[in-house]
C-alpha cells in the first residue's frame, strides 16, 4: 500500500488544500511514514470484532420538536468574512 | 409507448421535507419564507463548537411513512455524515445515513387509470433521514459575480425515499411520484408542496437497448432538479432520447463511463450535465461521532403502526368491493385525499346509496371544488344535507336536472334541500294527473307510437319534451317510462 | 506565603470566611501573569477588566449575603478552545483569529453560574493538535520549569500557567493525552474525565469521539473540586451521559480500603526515560506502602495504540475541520488574488474551488494540514476498510483490555509519559516522534476511561515526572481518593519552579 505523490495530490483536492512542489513532497514523505506506522494493526486478525464508533453504551438522545430562538441576523452574519447584510457572499460556485 | 426502441430502466430518490416544527437537529423553525438567514442558530450554522441533537418527532414521521411504504424498522439505527465541500452546506457534511438506515425494503404499488402502463409494484430499497442543504442563489452572469447562500433550510429534515430501478416508463415515474405524493398527504407527514421544494425527485436513468448482438444497457445518468410532476416525466424522456442518441453516436453502454449527474433545466427543457457534483463524489462516508445510535422497541414500532389510519390503496379497494364503485370512480375519490372521501363515505352512509352518492361527489362537488379551487373541508354543503338532497332523487321527487338546480341554490344560501324545492315552488306532480297527460300525449302522437313500436325508444323523447312544456315540475324519467308502458300495452 | 502560593481550596476558604476578596486575590494572579508570562507565554489573551468586574461582582454578592456558586471568586483560566460568547475563540489557529462565537460552551456557563472569575484564554496546539504547543499559530509556550523546554500539550498554556501560579484552577481538554501529558511535563494535577461526562458543548471539536473537557489544578482536592463544576448531563451534548454527579470534593480525602492497582509490565520495558520509570516505581511502592494490592495486568492491545489513535482521530478531525472553508465565519483568502491566479492559469478549477484550497492552506498550519490529510485518505475510497474502519475494530479490543483489567483491578497505575519535557524545536520536523509522545495517553481516550496525572517526582535536571492512574469509566470519584492517598503521603505536589 505505498503513497504515492499523485495519491496525496488527489487527496488534497478531496480536503480543499493545496500544497506547492516542496510542500507536496514534503507531505508525501510524512505521509508515507505515519501510513507506514499505522498499518501495523494489518497484524490483528479482526474478523470477528465489532466496530467501536462511540466510547458509550448509551442511545436515544431524542430532543422534543420545540422551537426556540434562533440568532438574531446580525449575529449569524457577523463573522462572515463576506456578507451584505442579508447574504453570506462566497465567490461564484460555478467559473467560466 | 411501446413502440420506442428502448426500454426506459427508471430508479426515484425522493426527498420529503417532514413536518416538523423545528430541525433535525436544531431548535430552529422551519417555516418557510422567512427573510434569508434568519432561522439559524450556531447548530445549523455549523459554528465551531456546536453539537446536533435528534428530532425526535422526525424519527417518528419518517417512520410512520416508511412503515406505510411496507418498510422493516431495524431495531438499531445510526448517523453518518457524508463529506463535501459547497457553501450551502455550512459544516462541510451532510448528516445522513448510510449502511444501517432507519427504514428497508418496502414497496408502493402504481396503476393507471389512463391505461397508459400496467399495474406495478415499485419495491423501495430503503427509506432514511437526513438533513437539508441551505440555498445557494448564483449570479445570472456565472462565475462573475458573487453567490449568495441563505441557511434558514440548512438541517430541515427529510426523509430520502430510495426505490429499485423498477419503473419502466415516465408515465411510470410521474405515477409513482403522484402516489407516494398522495400517500404522504393521507399519513400527514408533509407538505407536499412541491413549488416549496418539500418534495423534491432525483431519477437515475439508463436505456434497455435491443441489438441484434441481445440487449444492451446505457451508462446510468442521474437527473437532479425535477420539481414537479409534469418536470419528472419531461425530464425523464428527454434523457431517454438523449442516452438514445449518444448510444448510436458513441456506443458506450453501461461500465465504459461513470455515474454522470446531469441537472433538468426546466425553462430550456433539456437535462445538463453538473460537472461539479461528479468530482467532489468520495464522499467519505463514517459514522457521526456526536450522534448516538436509536435503538427501538417492538412495542414503539407497533405504536406508530397504530397511527396510521385509512391508505389509498386501501380505501380504493374498499369502495370498488364494499361500496360498489367503479374502478375510476374509486380512483377519483380517493386522489382528492381523506377529507373528500370522508366526505363520500358519510353522504353515502346518509342518502343509502353508495353509487349515487360516488356518482355526485365524483361529478358535482368535484366539479365545483375545482371551479371555486378550494378544498373539501371549505365546501358549503356538508354531506348530510346533500344526503337529504340525494334522498329526494331516489324518491323521484327531483330528476337530476332539477336536483342540480337545487344543489345549486343550497350552496348559494346554505338552505336545507327541502327548503330550496319550496322556494323554487317544484311540486311533485301527482301520480295519476301525469299518467292521464302521458296518455294524451301517446294519443295525439301516432307517429312516435308507430317509431316506438319499430324499436326506436329513443324516439319517445320527443313526448317528455312536450310534457314539459305542458308541466315543467314532470320528472322526465317518470315521464319516458310512463309512455313507454303505454305504448307497449297499445 | 504569598496568597498564590496556596491552593485553590485553601483560597476558597479564606474567601468564604471574608479573609480575603475575589478582586484582591484576581490582581495579585494578574500581577503574576504580569510579572512571570512574558517568559512562559501560557496565555494568549488576559482579560483582565472582564476578570477585576467579575470579581467586585462576586465580592459584592458576597458582602450582600447572596446565594454563591461553588468556585465563587476563584480564577480560572481557560484553553482557548471553549467558545465564549462575543470574545475571540481563536483555537490557536489563524483561522479563526477574529472569530467570536454567539454562545458560550457549557463548560463555560458552569463555571460562570459557579460564580468563578474567568482570567483570560490559554495557549494551545492549534486544534489542539500537538503535544508541545508549538503547533499554536500565535506563539510557544514554555515549561515553568526549563524555560528551553517545551510544557506538553495541546493544553500547554494551561498547565503551565497552573505550575507558574498564574492561575489557581485552569480547563484543559484532552483527546490524546493533551491534559496528562503537559500536566505531567510541568508537575501539576490534570484529569480527563470519562467520555461522556464533561458536556462537549461548545468545545470546538478535533476528534468528536475522543474529546473530553477537563481540570488542571495543583492538587488533587482543587482537581476533584473543578471538576464537580464541570461534570454533568447536557441536553445540547447528545454524547454526555445523564448521571449523577458526586460531590468528589467532599469524597476525596476519604482513603481507599482494599485498594487494588493494576500494574502494566510494557510500559516499562523499551523507550522509558530510567529516572521517569524509577520515579513511578517508587510511586507505586508508596502505594503499597498505603496498603494498596498491586497486580500485573495484561493490556495485549496497548501497543497498538497510538496506531489506531493516529487514524480514527485524524478521520474524525479532516471532517470535524471541513467546516473552515472561508464561506461562513473565520479567515477566507483574498478574494481578488484568486481571481487573478483565475484568469492567469486557466485551469478549470472554478473561483470557489480556488477559495477554498487557498483559505484552507494559508489559514491551517502545518500540523492540522497533515492530520486533514491523513484522515482524508484513511476514509477515502479503497482505504476505509483498511484504516478507518480496521482502527474502530481495534478500539473494541483495547476497551476490551480494560474492561478485563477493571474486573481485576480497582485502578491501572503507571507512567504519563516515557520522558520528562523534551526541549523546544527537538520533534518538530519529526511528526511520527511527536505522535509518541502519547503512547501511555491515547488508550484511555480510545476506550473512553478516566485518567489522572499527578506529579509524582523530579529528574536529576529537576524536571517533573507524572504518575496516571486510570479508572473504569465514571469511577471519577475512585480516581481522585486514590490520587489523594498518595498526595497526601509525599510532597511533590508543593514544590515550585524558580521564576524571576
Ligand atoms: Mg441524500
Ligand atoms: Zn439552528
């Protein structure tokens, strides 16, 4: 299972980042060793283990369908790095 | 239909916005139409350090309609999330399901009363919740311009009804939608409204092609955006012969090319491809660590099936078997919704007859509904008092002309049938006074007689025109047979 | 001795008994951040008029004899990773320099409606992503007791502002280690409590599933009395577990009977420092010393560890983290620049696309890029069967070493780390070192127990050692009487760093 440097390039499209030269390669050989690291837990045989997602045996936290306030505008909008007031602004999601 | 050198192979995902007063999960409102931005909270908005709590309302709606739709509740059911990048959806995931969904294999079954395809039965792969998207409103000049993203639907339960790809024409897709659609309104889940985004289609298409080397399959194109019943059966044929005529350009079939998504543009009339939705495709699916599993009692399950009260399907059944009605008549009843035909079962339980009462909600209620476009529970004429009008029919008191008359007027006034026959001074006419005018009548008509008796019945006609005229309250009915009997014993 | 120097409880009850006043004991810990931080860098914001207004407050419902909260007038500082409405929450990353979150975490209204007296915002890794606090985009903090050294982290700022006496009582957070381990690099007292326990609400999330909330204090009674604050069921966590809280600071000088200590022999074999591992032997002889039975347990999985931590934690952090994208809040690039690199390139990469990669690479550093990365891939496809979900199967064999070693044992007593605080720089351009640091942390994130760790002593170069023990969860209450018993017989606990 060896990473290679178009691997870690599609990934980094998949997580909406972007490296240059130096930081692609430089994030490939990290990469390369901690994926190296993990996979030593290709040594358990788990065929019968449950997966364990949660710390907790607990289910059912089920809220009542009763409103409550939401934010005023302005603050929903405040840390907006682009708004007009109404909107949150990003740059078009489509280019031509 | 079958003429097409192709079969349409038809798969819906349907996206129902529940009726809820709040969000998934989120205390926000839900309620639609409020100025941009102003239903969200730091849960909704994605803001860092906020947490999701489960509407526990939702959970039931979504399974009281799956439980509808024949579908098992697994004991045991758990959140993912479903990671992509796009502005209108502030947490960078979708919180969904994905390998143990609320709901699985169920079915809705479909016919047509236009005899456009054979009945069906649309078996339903799985039926699961998951939280809406905000809006993204572009720019007319795209990519020049900034987009604007408005979150007050952000987190809006839904239930994303997912069927096998068991249709076989649009006519189908439209017929399945128009029934779930009709289903959905009977458990009162949703809003339905389409126009309002609470019911929304996505298909997956591919072509069953005939070849002299056997039957071959087109890549499968999912069509997003068709937002109401008439956009789902365009849609669909347009990518038909879209597929059709790509196939015979370019030859590809099933495997050769990926899952494409295309979106209906409504105004131009044509599917477009969506490039963007394709690229971001991992989705990276994995279980939501702040979201703990929902685990079930038989006895919760059985509750909620409790809730459920009459279905279509069910209450076609039963008027077409128990009530006598034809399989149309049935069908026309029954798609208005409970109200209406809770309206017909009482008018036919009160006037004591089943087809007459079918026969009148089906023609004039229906009709006057449509004209005024309100709905049954707006009407003016509760099915009591059009019971004591329909009573008055089989009396023969009123012959149909004259009992739409005096419908008529009992919707204008409010007045009880018998009061709006007296005000319009209709008398019944004595039994022996209209014999005595229908023999005058056969006797001043020798050639009507003559017509009679050559086997044209029809010709009697003539004869309740004249006694009409001679005395407008005759019941016409009573009149032609009258005349008949006395020509027949001449 | 100077009013600092003594113990949260010991302040607390000269506050009560009108000895002293809230806003007196306030100044004389913002003089001491004054005095001492410039060297330490443990806060990156004080509030101080927030701080001497909270603190007349008090006072002043103290002198009209109003009702008080439990922690009423005692300083706190806080990690900058809980959310405070209307001041900064900036996580230790750029991009969130200018955030101001609508609502406070619940960990934060609880110390609030405790009446205590919140003293500014502690450095950390950024997303609490670290285990030395390098990793903060605003500055480094460091060790109390080396200033060349690092103090641990991600919760570095609050350990050593706790060791520094710049803060009686201080919150940190925990998903690795990141409140043990700096607990135990700069000689203070840190407990992270049992999944479930501590609301997470409002705590901004690194790994949903292994976050939890916890005290930093210099003693074990002011550990157990912060904790009783924070502990307790929250409607807004789906994830906090509804349970009674115990008064863990009435309990927590009670003595165990019959203690038993489960002792595991790896984490003394290969890679330990020998005066750490000397330090934590005589710890466990003073244990026995105590009365406590002390018994050899297998923990077959721990090794594997840090292995399925560094897949299941960096999964939930690449989704947890997709949230900062420039669109909604936080830092966003410079729009213009990107649609001139647009028009140059020509690439089809449309302007949100480009938004987003941009904002995302200018405003994470380099630590949080790698673990995006890395859970990116371990959840992509072809790859979740191997990694992500291979490490969940895990997990349920290392829950399962403890739930066997807690049917034996009351407690597992060990090491917090293999070496005491390493030197600023040393494992910066090494992450796999870094990530080893938490070798003795992870497995109790992992299977959701509680643990402590408390100074237990010092190296030849004076540095500290820290002794964690570690509990079945919601034995909370076990845990801190244990560590009492042992406070209370050594005194470790009261020795100070020398600060000019
Ligand atoms: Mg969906
Ligand atoms: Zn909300």
């Amino acid at each position: 299972m060896s990473l290679t440097r178009q691997d870690v390039e599609k990934v980094a499209l998949l997580a909406r980042l972007k490296f240059d030269d130096e930081g692609l390669d430089k994030m490939t050989s990290h990469m390369v060793q901690i994926v190296e690291y993990v996979d030593k837990l290709s040594e358990l045989n788990t065929d019968d283990v449950e997966p364990m997602a949660h710390a907790l045996d607990v289910f059912n936290a089920l809220a009542e369908d009763e409103p409550r306030a939401s934010l005023p505008r302005e603050e929903a909008l405040r840390n907006a790095p682009k708004n007009d007031d109404e909107y949150f602004r990003v740059p078009a999601v489509l280019g031509e | 239909m079958s003429e097409l050198p192709y079969e349409i192979v038809i798969g819906l995902e349907v996206h129902v916005q529940l009726k809820t007063n709040t969000k998934l999960f989120c205390r926000c409102s839900t309620a639609f139409g409020s100025p941009p931005n102003t239903q969200t909270c730091p849960v909704c908005l994605g803001m860092p350090g906020s947490l999701p709590v489960m509407n526990k309302k939702a959970y039931f709606l979504g399974m009281k309609t799956a439980l509808a739709l024949h579908c098992g509740i697994p004991k045991f059911t758990k959140w993912d999330r479903k990671n992509y990048f796009y502005p209108d959806l502030p947490k960078g995931y979708q919180t969904s399901q994905f390998d143990l969904p609320m709901s699985e294999e169920g079915y809705l079954d479909i016919k047509s009363t236009k005899d456009e395809f054979e009945p069906r039965r649309v078996r339903i792969i799985r039926a699961h919740l998951e939280e809406d998207a905000g809006k993204s409103i572009h720019d007319e000049a795209a990519g020049k311009a900034d987009s604007r993203i408005d979150l007050n639907r952000t987190g809006t339960p839904l239930l994303e009804i997912v069927s096998y790809p068991d249709m076989r024409s649009a006519a189908e897709a439209k017929a399945y939608m128009q029934e779930l659609r009709l289903l959905l309104t009977y458990l009162d889940v949703s809003d339905c409204n389409m126009q309002e985004g609470s019911l929304r289609c996505d298909a997956n298409v591919n072509l069953h092609i005939t070849t002299d080397d056997g039957v071959i399959a087109t890549p499968i194109v999912e069509i997003k955006n068709m937002n109401s019943f008439r956009s789902v059966e365009r849609g669909i044929n347009y990518e038909a012969k879209r597929q059709y005529d790509v196939w015979q350009e370019t030859g590809k079939v099933l495997g050769e090319l990926p899952k494409q998504t295309r979106g209906w543009d409504d105004s131009a009339q044509v599917t477009r491809s969506q490039r963007e939705k394709e690229e971001s495709a991992d989705y990276r699916y994995f279980p939501c660590p702040d979201l703990i599993p929902v685990v079930v009692t038989d006895e919760q399950i059985d509750e909620v099936r409790h809730e459920i009260g009459d279905l279509p399907a069910a209450l076609r059944d039963r008027l077409e078997s128990e009530y006598d009605l034809t399989t149309y008549t049935a069908d026309v009843i029954v798609n208005q919704g409970l109200g209406f035909v809770e309206y017909y079962l009482e008018l036919a339980a009160a006037s004591g007859d089943n087809k007459l009462a079918g026969n009148w909600v089906q023609g004039e209620v229906l009709r006057i509904l449509n004209d005024l476009e309100i709905g049954i529970s707006d009407f003016g004429v509760s099915a009591a008092a059009l019971a004591e009008l329909l009573k008055l029919i089989q009396a023969g008191d009123l012959d149909s002309s004259k009992a739409k008359d005096v419908f008529t007027v009992m919707l204008e006034s409010g007045k009880s049938a018998a009061a709006v026959v007296e005000d319009l001074g209709i008398e019944k006419v004595d039994e022996s006074a209209l014999e005595d005018l229908c023999r005058l009548l056969v006797e001043r008509n020798q050639r009507i007689v003559d017509d009679v008796k050559n086997g044209n019945e029809k010709a009697v006609g003539a004869l309740i025109g004249q006694a009409k005229k001679e005395n407008p309250n005759v019941n016409p009915g009573q009149v032609r047979q009258i005349c008949l009997d006395i020509i027949n014993s001449l | 001795m100077s009013i600092i120097q003594k113990t949260a409880t010991e302040q607390l009850a000269l506050l009560q008994a009108g000895e002293l006043t809230s806003v007196e004991l306030t100044q004389a810990y913002l003089d001491r951040i004054e005095q001492v931080d410039g060297s330490i860098g443990a806060f990156l914001r004080v509030e101080s008029d927030s701080a001497l207004q909270q603190a007349a407050t008090i006072d002043a419902k103290r002198s009209a004899g109003d009702s008080l909260g439990k922690l009423a007038g005692l300083p706190v500082a806080i990690k900058d990773i809980l959310c405070t409405k209307d001041t900064p929450t900036t996580c230790g990353s750029r991009m969130l320099e200018h955030f101001q979150p609508p609502y406070n975490a619940t960990a934060v209204e609880k110390l609030l409606s405790a009446d205590a007296v919140i003293l500014g915002r502690t450095n950390m890794d950024e997303f609490a992503m670290g285990s030395s606090t390098e990793n903060s985009a605003y500055q480094t903090t460091q060790n109390p007791w080396d200033i060349t050294r690092i103090p641990g982290g991600s919760s570095g700022g609050a350990a050593a502002c706790v060791a520094a006496d710049m803060a009686p009582l201080s919150l940190g957070t925990d998903t690795g280690g990141s409140i043990r381990q700096p607990a135990a690099l700069c000689g203070c007292v840190g407990l992270k409590p049992t999944y479930g326990r501590v609301s997470r609400y409002g705590l901004i999330a690194f790994a949903s599933s292994l976050d939890q909330i916890g005290p930093l204090a210099r003693t074990v009674d002011d550990t157990a009395l912060l904790l009783e604050v924070l502990a307790g069921y929250d409607p807004l966590d789906s994830t906090s577990v509804n349970r009674e809280t115990p008064a863990y600071s009435q309990t927590v000088h009670q003595p165990l009977e019959g203690l038993t200590l489960g002792v595991v022999e790896q984490h003394f074999s290969e890679g330990i420092d020998a005066e750490v591992a000397t330090s934590v032997q005589q710890a466990i002889q003073v244990y026995q010393s105590l009365g406590a039975t002390i018994k050899s347990i297998e923990m077959p999985h721990a090794d594997y560890g840090i292995a399925t931590y560094y897949i299941i934690a960096p999964c939930e952090a690449s989704s947890n983290l997709a949230r900062y994208d420039g669109a909604h809040y936080g830092y966003r690039t410079d729009q213009a620049e990107v649609l001139a690199e647009l028009a140059e390139d020509g690439s089809d990469e449309g302007p949100l696309v480009r938004m987003y990669r941009k904002t995302r690479s200018e405003g994470f550093g380099s630590e949080v890029q790698r673990r995006i990365m890395l859970g990116t891939y371990a959840l992509s496809e072809g790859y979740y069967e191997a990694f992500y979900l291979k490490a969940l199967k895990v997990r349920r064999l290392i829950r399962q070493d403890y739930d066997r070693a807690f049917e034996q044992v009351d407690l597992i007593i060990g090491p917090v780390t293999a070496n005491p605080a390493f030197a600023k720089g040393e494992k910066t351009s090494d992450p796999m070192a870094m990530y080893l640091e938490d070798l003795y942390t992870v497995t109790a994130n992992l299977a959701g127990v509680a643990g402590i760790s408390l100074p237990c002593g010092f190296t030849s170069a004076g540095l500290p050692v820290g002794l964690q023990l570690q509990s079945a969860p919601f034995e909370e209450e076990k845990l801190l009487r244990a560590a009492q018993m042992y406070q209370s017989a050594t005194d470790f606990h009261s020795r100070r760093p020398e600060l000019s």
